[in-house]
C-alpha cells in the first residue's frame, strides 16, 4: 500500500494553545513511517509544518505520490499530544483542501482518542486512531477488516467505535531513523535559553507515559503507561542524529526519569540536552550526573508551593516545598538553565507565590507566574467537573475556560476565541 503520512502547517492564533510553536519532528509519524516500511509498503512523509507547506504544495505532493491510505495527525507531534490545541481548524482546512486525493483518509491523535465521534464528524474522514497510533495504522494498511479495535469509521450509515485507545509496545523500539532534509531544516533548540542555536536540533522518545497519575495532565487516552526503551537503542538513534549535525536534542517524555545508563551513554559527546520531569524524584548524585551528561535545561513539574495544593493536584509528591527548593538550586549548579512549572490553585497564597518566585529568580531558577489550566478532555480535571467527556466534551471544556479566567498564560497575548469561532469556517 502507498500511504501519505502528513504533519499539517500549524496556526495557533486565537488558540488556548500551551505548546511551543515552532516545527519538531512529528514522531508519532517517524514511528508510524518505520513500521509499515519494514511491513513492506512505500510511505511519504510530508511535513508541512517543518517545511512551510501550503495546501497548494501538499495537494501536489499527493497527485505525483498517489497513495491509497492518507494519515493526518491532529496535534503537533506526540510531544504536546497533551496540550494540544482544542479545535481542529488547521485540520479542517486540510482536508477540505485534498479530500478528493485521499480514497481512504485516517486521523490519528488526541482528539480522537478522547472524542472519536466528533473529531471523526468534524473532519470528515473515513477513520480516527484511538491511542496511540502507529501500530493500529500498521494494521490498517495490512488490511485490517472494519472492527479493528482502537478505531472509530463510518459504518452502515452511522459512525461507531470499536474498542478503546491502543497503547504500543514502545519498549522494543528500533533507532528512529529520519531523512536528512527534516533533520537539516529543524533549527529549533526545544526549550533551550542557555545559548543560541548552533546546528540543528532533535526530539528523541525515550520512554513513554508516566506513572503518576497528576489532575491536569490528559495523558489516560493516549501514551498513559510508562515505559523505557532499551538505552542502547537510544543512544544509536542519538548516534545518527550527530551524524546528521545535530548540536541539541530534547527527550519528548513525559516524565524523564533518571537512567543511569543512558546519562552515562551521552557523557563526553559534547551534546547539548534538554528534559522535563519531576526534581522530586532526583536524588543530588543524579543530578550531577544529569549535568555532566550535557543537560543544558530542565523544565520541573512542582505546580503548587503547599502540601495542601499538591495533594489536590495529585502529585503524590513526598517532599515538603524546602526540599523541593533545595533540588531546585542544587539542579541549577549543574545545569544552565532550570524552570520550576506553577500552576494556579485555590490553596497557594500569591503574596506567599511571588516571593518564593523572586527568591528562585535571585538564584537562577525561572518559575512562571502560576496559570490556570484548561480542563482537557481525558483529565482528572474534566472528569470531575462533567464526569466522562461526550460528544460536546472539547467545546464544553473551552467555555467554561474563558469563563472562568480573564488572564491566561504566557504564550497567549491575547484573549483565546471560542471554539466555535475557531471552527466555524473550516467546519465540514
């Protein structure tokens, strides 16, 4: 089978949208792309993100590839499959654009494994990806019959859903392997403040899931369960990517939790890294070893500065906030830059906030003026606002967002419009 795997040219404006805007490698695609290749078939990645595509551009792509399976994801790769952006505008535009070019056309993401039915209606595609997807697109392009679980199609006149979100393995991985033109025009340093980029930047999966279980994160539908990849597979996909020129890689996990073995693997390689984790769970050793590695910034989950507002939060955290603070500074000897992640709940005294916030500034570490979050379909959050998310869940969570806040965060300047606004244009 021919099968297009398409990254479209992301638009946040007027978006409650979390992620960073630059192109990354899409690599729930690269993975996808690696299966059905080894299965046999011929894969065209098309980035139009990373690339600058216009709906003119891939429409060409698509009549000289001619592929009988089109895949489009719905999110800007796996690493903010948990933020994303709650409407499918960009998406919907997309496929208005090259429907007719498309005999059988797949969407894969988080959208769909959270509200299979309204993402596949709103789209107007044949099928939506539950979970994660590159093993269930694997199966798809094997053949797989109507039924296969982890799919939402159009069936007999109604749209119905079989199973539930599919996890992959992720453990037996092989070394990722991406073309040298993707690699070349990535020049973006995810979350690197330290320096200016030099070469080209990358995202590599080292593990997959958490193993905590945090209010605000939508992670229960898609990439939920923790697993490790071997190191050794790591560290040679790492291999070819400094063959490529690659200066700075950050590790997409959701929680990058100390491994001994692969920080002893990037010792002396002169490359720069970043992380996101949790400081609670490094010991100082660890740490150390963390800077030596190359890590050159760390984005620390600590979200509320009393007990009473982490245990609300779920964090299961087992350190008092002094502690939390010491980690925070003795992370900061070691690694150039360190960010310490706030979020905003009902149990943190502000006045309390942004003193400890100039305190951590003094010292070096950034800590962001705490945000509210948005509710995401598939979170603790939502559930117990609305119970399980339906078929209004996106829209439901988006209202209640912009009526409950009049600043939101950072990397919003303006206000968010509503949803219904986002999507009314390109809906299908």
């Amino acid at each position: 089978m021919r099968v297009a795997l398409i990254n479209p040219h992301w638009c946040f404006d007027g978006s409650i949208y979390f992620g960073c805007r630059a192109p990354h490698l899409p690599t729930e695609l690269g993975v996808t792309r690696q299966m059905l290749e080894r299965d046999g078939h011929v894969v065209e990645l098309i980035d139009a993100h990373m690339f600058h595509l216009s709906h003119a551009d891939i429409r060409a792509a698509l009549v000289s590839f001619k592929p009988d399976m089109t895949v489009l994801t719905t999110a800007p790769t796996y690493l903010f499959w948990r933020c994303a952006p709650p409407e499918l505008r960009v998406c919907q535009d997309l496929v208005n654009a090259i429907r007719d070019l498309c005999p059988l056309f797949v969407a894969v993401g988080p959208h769909g494994s959270t509200t299979p039915r309204t993402t596949l209606r709103k789209l107007g595609v044949d099928i939506v990806v539950m979970g994660e997807c590159e093993g269930v697109i694997a199966r798809l392009a094997g053949g797989a019959e109507i039924g296969l679980p982890g799919t939402c199609v159009r069936y007999g006149g109604e749209i119905r859903v079989f199973g539930g979100p599919q996890a992959a393995t992720f453990i037996d991985q092989p070394p990722l392997v991406w073309d040298d033109a993707l690699v070349h025009a990535h020049d973006h340093h995810h979350h690197r403040f330290d320096a200016e980029p030099v070469g080209p930047g990358a995202e590599v999966e080292a593990s997959r899931g958490c193993p905590y279980s945090c209010t605000f994160c939508a992670k229960e539908n898609f990439r939920n369960r923790y697993r490790r990849r071997d190191h050794e597979a790591v560290l040679a996909e790492i291999d070819r990517l400094q063959r490529q020129g690659i200066t700075y890689l950050y590790f997409i996990d959701e929680i990058f939790l100390p491994n001994r073995p692969l920080l002893e693997g990037l010792v002396g390689r002169g490359l720069a890294f970043g992380v996101q984790t949790r400081i609670d769970l490094w010991k100082p050793d660890m740490i150390e070893l963390l800077g030596h590695a190359g890590c050159v910034s760390i984005e620390a989950g600590v979200e509320s500065l009393t007990p009473e507002g982490r245990a609300a939060l779920d964090k299961r955290c087992k350190l008092d906030t002094e502690a939390l603070t010491a980690l925070l500074l003795k992370a900061r000897r070691h690694v150039p830059f360190v960010q310490a992640n706030l979020i905003e709940t009902p149990d943190d005294d502000d006045e309390v906030v942004q003193r400890w916030r100039a305190d951590m500034r003094d010292a070096g570490v950034w800590a962001n003026d705490p945000v509210p979050l948005f509710p995401y379909p598939g979170s603790p959050d939502y559930r117990k606002l609305w119970g399980e998310p339906d078929d209004g869940a996106w829209e439901r969570a988006h209202d209640y967002y912009l009526a409950q806040f009049d600043r939101f965060s950072d990397v919003q300047d303006e206000r968010p419009l509503p949803l219904a606004a986002l999507e009314r244009e390109a809906r299908v």
